[in-house]
C-alpha cells in the first residue's frame, strides 16, 4: 500500500505545483477579470432567513471565532452540532445531529457528497479552517438531488474560491500542546474566464502529552500534509469547475511501551461539475457532477492490524426548468459506487480469533430523481422530492421528502419538513472505536445492512426588531432498519445485530440572537435530545454516552472597525448514560464515578481576542479554560503498579464522553494580501 500513497501524493503534487507556479509567474500581470463587490453586514452564525430548510450558516467570521484548526474545531459555539471523540487513543472525532452518530448526516463539500467510508472516522481533521468559507448545517430530510444518505440532515462546506480577489492567505497558529497549523490559500485570475486557488495545509502535533498520568497520550502524536487545487472556466454559455486533491496523515496515540496505535491514511480526489444554461436568465439549466476518490488506511491497534482501501465514484446528471412562473422542475440519474477491500488480524489473549483475510465489497446505489418547487408569492414554498433508488444487494427503495416553508408575515416563518433516508452500514469503520477495546467482536460485523430512517419536524422563527429572533424546532428520526451495536450484553464482548424493535431520536432546541448594539452580539442556543434503541436483553434503552442536553452562550464584542474582537463561549453540557459495565467505577478517591449511571453535568469555556492591523491578523486564545477532564477514561483490570491490563478483555479506550485534553492555549495570525 506505501506504493499507493506515493503515486496519490505524486499526482496530487502533479495538479497542485502547476498552478503555484503560474500564480509567481504571473504577479505582474493586469486583472482583466472586473467585477462589483457588494459589502454589508453579516451574521457570523445564523438561521438562514431565505432557506425553504432550517439551516443554519457559519460564516467565515464565524469560523474565526475559534481557533478552528479543522472541521472538528468548528461547532463549539453550536448546540446544533456536537462533535466527541471516538475513542481515547486514535484521536478519531464522530459528529452528531440530531442526537445521532454523524453517518447518518451526509457530509457535502460544495454540494459533492464526501467523507463517506474509510475517511469518515478522521474526515473532520481532513477538512482546514482556513480553507472554509463558509458552513451550512440543514437540519431534516434536504433535498433529493443529493442521494438518501442524509438521515438526519446535511453539513456543506463551501471553500475559498477562485474568483476571491486574495492572492495571498496565510495563516500560522500555535498550540501548547505543540500542535502547529500551517494553512496557505492563493487564488489567481488568469484573463475573464479562468481562475484558480491552490491549498495547502501542513500540521504536526511532535510531542506527546499524559495530563492524567493513566500511561495513555492523550492526543496522538500526528503529521498531515493536505493539497488541493480547484479551477473554474466561465463563459455565459459555460461554467466548469475542476479539482483534485491529495492528502497524507499519520499519528500515532496509545502508550509509549506497550499498546499502541499507529494509523495512516492516504486520500486522493478529483472532481468535475460542468453547467450550461439553455435561457439567458438561467431559468432552464443542464448541469452534470462527477467526483473518483481513494481512501487507503493502514491502522495499528495494539496487536491488532486493520488495513482497508475504498474505490469511491459518483457521478449526477440533472436538468432543472422553470416551467411556469414561481415554479420549476428537476429531474435527473446519479450513482455511488463504492468497492472496499478490507483485512483484519486480530487474535485476543481470550481465545478469540476476530481475523479475515481481505475481503472485497462492492457496494452499488442507482438512483432516478425528480423534485417539483413551488413559490407563491414570497409567502408559501413548497419541495416535493421522490427519490427511486436501485441497491445492488436491495433491490428498489422509494424515498419521497416533503418541505413546506409558510411565512404569514414578515416576522414569522414556518417550516414543515419529512422524508425517508437510507444508507448501507460499515461496520468496524462507523464505530471506529471498537478496534481500541480487547472485547471480541461477535454477530454481524462483516454485513451492509441497508440502513432505512424516517425524519420529520419543524421550525419556527420569529424576527424581533430586525435581525434578531428567536427560533424553536423539532425534529424526530424513527428507525425501521439499523445495525445496533452492542457492549452490554455478553461481558467482554461487542454483538452486532439488525434492530428489533424500536429505535428513536427526538431533539428539541430553542436559539436567540441578539445585537444590542452593532458591536456586540449575543447567541443564546439550548437544545434536548432523547434517543433509545431495543436491544436484545435489555429492551428500549438510552442509547449510551449520548448527551442529553446542551446550553452554549456566545458572545462578541468588536471596537470601531474592528480593530479589536472579544469572542467568548460557555457551553454545558448535559448528563449520559452510561455501559452497565461502568457503574462501579471508582476514582482515585474510591468514590463512585457513576453513582446514579449517568456522568456529570459539566462546563467548558472558550476564549479568544484578535487584534487587526493592516494585512493581518493576530489573535490570542484558549480552550477548555474551565479544565474539565474525564476521569479514568481508560477502562479496565488495573494491574500492581496501577496501570490498565491491556490483554484482558476489559480494557476500553473508546468510552469517551467528555473531554480528553484539559486546558490549551494558542496563538496565530492571518495575512492576507488583497489585489
């Protein structure tokens, strides 16, 4: 597989250095490309006020607000996304909306749909800050144009663009932790119809830290090297985007003698979306999307070995046509197609061989689609989607979505949105922190089970003197087929079986925004989620380590043009349930950690100032300045000199609920040069 990575970075670097070079060799030129920019003031984070879906934007303010390192770094002011670790060892993040696992929210990097598969356990940390523009979080069951793989809604990440008028971006932070970031971004106009903009991103995290001296690092040791390089032609008869990406990252977490892990992950990309519009106002349009990746993962887990690659395409070809006025049509044929080559050697002190060797899965989705939209006036819309998919290993599945959007005045607007979800299940690769446990692995660990949901809910927003507002919204996920995973019922073991039974997610959440001044913004969000699942010997149970609730406050002060900013965030967080398995643990102290079977509520807060100068940017900052830890988050059979027996089947480094990392400070700064 070194092989592999290689001739993935070669190309990468083949699509990347051309463009770079181009950008010096052109410093001189003449911009013939003109254009009319608009400025005003935007929220940092909002509802969005014209989505027919309660969305939620990120601005790249937004984004600046945190040190916002990656993805994963970017939703701690944000009640609506949770984001935890996987395990306490890997350093692997999982998301969650709607108080579910992120896989059931489908992931789109400009309307691509990405991070599916083996990149998922890391894919927050493949994604820089720095390269983002923006972020839209739409809760629910979002259009069908996409696929069925949004259960529970859909995270779209738009990045910086060609046509941005910044040759030049750059961005350096520090961490206390050594991590280091190194973020670059160069977008060049070469005449009025092509540009570009090179990415790069470099970080290493190069000494390791034990805050709770349990013999485990607490953040693996890692290295990344992430490009990327995107082009756009544009004719008014023609607009086509292009790309291609190249990545390589490594760490290595664990103890530094003993049980380690050791994971790699190669990921090569290219993608290809073309537009033509028939009618001058854009009102009939063909467009076509096309995107190939490779995944490779090599992971070590203690005497564990997994290596896994994914083959990945899809492509869409859709033609849209507005038909009468205030309605329009779009009907189209898209495809995903997956092949997956995975192998595990795995042979437990119990006795227990969890080994195979290399097995080949092709997994085949394709779909017809057609949604109709209608506006009445700026009062009703509606989206009628039917979505008719064809699973290789399935058979046909019909999935109709439904969104009504109803604003009475100009002050209110009212949401109603439903529809059906499906996505075939990875196993070991979903619940990626079932590789840092000594549990055998039983039942369905090697199946696909199509997975099949129904989502529905709704908002309410009310403006109050401009643009603030206050906003409720619910929605539930009923599940007809899923793959539960199970630690609780056999001692030492995971089971993986189909649901049998009931299985459910609610959220509720309410949020305020607030500028009292045009210096000072306050967002107020508060959110609940009850989610049970059936399992086999227990029944209907709280899933496990799923927070019950969570309350985030931000606030931001500017001074007169900003050259000074104030960023503060609070957020708590609610109590879990935990395994049956954690009950009666104690801490240092002998006390129960778990008394009532639940963990504790606790606080994290945020800070950060930046100062502004001309061209660039320096800002000071820290995270969980409250220092809240999880205690004893490496679970097992302690040996004589007090350190986790990582042979026995109780050893458990994935029942993480909280926070790893205590207190870290950083410190950075952005230039940016503007033509």
């Amino acid at each position: 597989m070194n092989s592999n990575k290689t001739l993935a970075l070669f190309i990468g670097l083949c699509f990347i250095i051309p463009s770079f070079a181009q950008s010096t060799e052109l410093k001189d030129r003449q911009d013939t490309l003109k254009a009319t920019v608009f400025t005003s003031h935007h929220h940092s984070g909002a509802l969005s006020k014209g989505k027919d879906l309660r969305t939620e934007v990120v601005s790249s303010a937004g984004l600046m607000k945190l040190a916002c390192c990656n993805l994963a770094e970017s939703f701690e002011n944000s009640a609506s996304v949770t984001v935890g670790y996987s395990d306490a060892v890997t350093g692997a993040r999982q998301i969650r909306l709607l108080g579910l696992s992120g896989v059931y929210m489908q992931m789109l990097e400009e309307n691509r749909p990405v991070m599916r598969g083996l990149s998922s356990p890391f894919g927050l940390s493949f994604v820089p800050g720095p390269w983002m523009e923006s972020i839209q979080i739409a809760k629910g069951s979002p259009s069908v144009i996409n696929g069925t793989e949004s259960m529970t809604g859909q995270l779209n990440t738009e990045f910086r663009k060609p046509t941005d008028e910044i040759p030049l971006f750059i961005n350096v932070v520090g961490m206390s932790d050594t991590k280091t970031d190194f973020n670059l971004a160069s977008s060049l106009q070469m005449g009025d119809k092509l540009s570009t903009v090179t990415l790069v991103h470099a970080e290493g995290n190069f000494k390791s830290h034990d805050m709770n001296m349990d013999g485990f690092m607490d953040d693996p040791m890692r290295k990344q090297v992430n490009l990327g390089s995107r082009w756009l032609w544009y004719t008014p008869e023609l607009v086509v985007h292009w790309g291609a990406g190249a990545l390589y990252d490594s760490r290595k977490g664990g103890q530094e003698r003993g049980w380690q892990s050791d994971i790699s992950n190669t990921r090569l990309n290219a993608y290809i979306k073309v537009g033509h519009p028939f009618r001058e106002d854009n009102s009939s349009s063909m467009a076509f999307i096309g995107d190939y990746s490779y995944n490779d993962m090599d992971g070590g887990f203690g005497p564990s070995l997994y290596g896994g690659s994914q083959h990945s395409g899809f492509m869409n070809l859709m033609f849209r046509d507005a038909f009468a006025e205030h309605q329009d049509l779009t009907v189209g044929v898209s495809s995903t197609i997956d092949s997956y080559s995975e192998s595990l050697k795995r042979f437990l002190p119990t006795g227990v061989d969890n080994s195979f060797s290399p097995i080949v899965t092709n997994l085949v989705d394709v779909r017809a689609y057609a949604e109709y939209t209608c506006h009445v006036e700026e009062k009703f819309s509606t989206i009628v989607g039917l979505n008719a998919d064809w699973f290789k290993d399935y058979g046909f599945r019909f999935s109709p979505r439904v969104t009504l959007k109803y604003q009475p005045v100009e002050a209110v607007i009212l949401r109603a949105n439903g529809g059906r979800g499906l996505r075939n299940a990875l196993p070991l690769i979903d619940h990626f922190g079932v590789f840092s446990t000594g549990k055998a692995f039983i039942g369905d660990f090697l199946s696909h089970q199509l997975e099949d949901s129904w989502t529905y809910g709704g908002n309410a927003t009310f403006y109050i003197a401009g643009d603030n507002y206050l906003s409720f919204d619910y929605f539930s996920t009923r599940f007809t087929e899923q793959l539960i995973v199970d630690y609780e019922q056999s001692p030492g073991m995971i089971e993986f079986y189909p649901l049998d039974g009931k299985s459910f997610s609610d959220s509720y959440q309410a949020d305020l925004h607030l500028e009292p001044s045009s210096h000072f913004t306050v967002d107020l969000t508060a959110r609940f989620t009850d989610a049970k699942s059936t399992y086999r010997t227990t029944g209907l149970r709280e899933v496990p380590l799923s927070s019950r609730f969570k309350g985030v406050l931000n606030m931001q002060y500017k001074t007169n043009l900003s050259r000074w900013i104030f960023d503060l965030t609070g957020s708590l967080n609610g109590s879990a349930r935990v395994y049956d398995f954690m009950k009666d643990l104690r801490g240092d102290d002998g006390e129960l950690l778990y008394p009532d079977g639940r963990t504790p509520v606790y606080p994290l807060l945020y800070a950060q100032v930046t100062r502004r100068f001309k061209g660039f940017d320096v800002y000071l900052g820290g995270e969980n300045l409250t220092g809240f830890r999880q205690k004893n988050v490496i679970l097992g059979t302690r040996m004589a000199d007090g350190m986790v027996d990582t042979a026995s089947s109780g050893f458990d480094a994935s029942a993480v609920w909280g926070p790893i990392m205590g207190t870290t400070v950083y410190a950075g700064i952005r230039v940016t040069i503007w033509k």
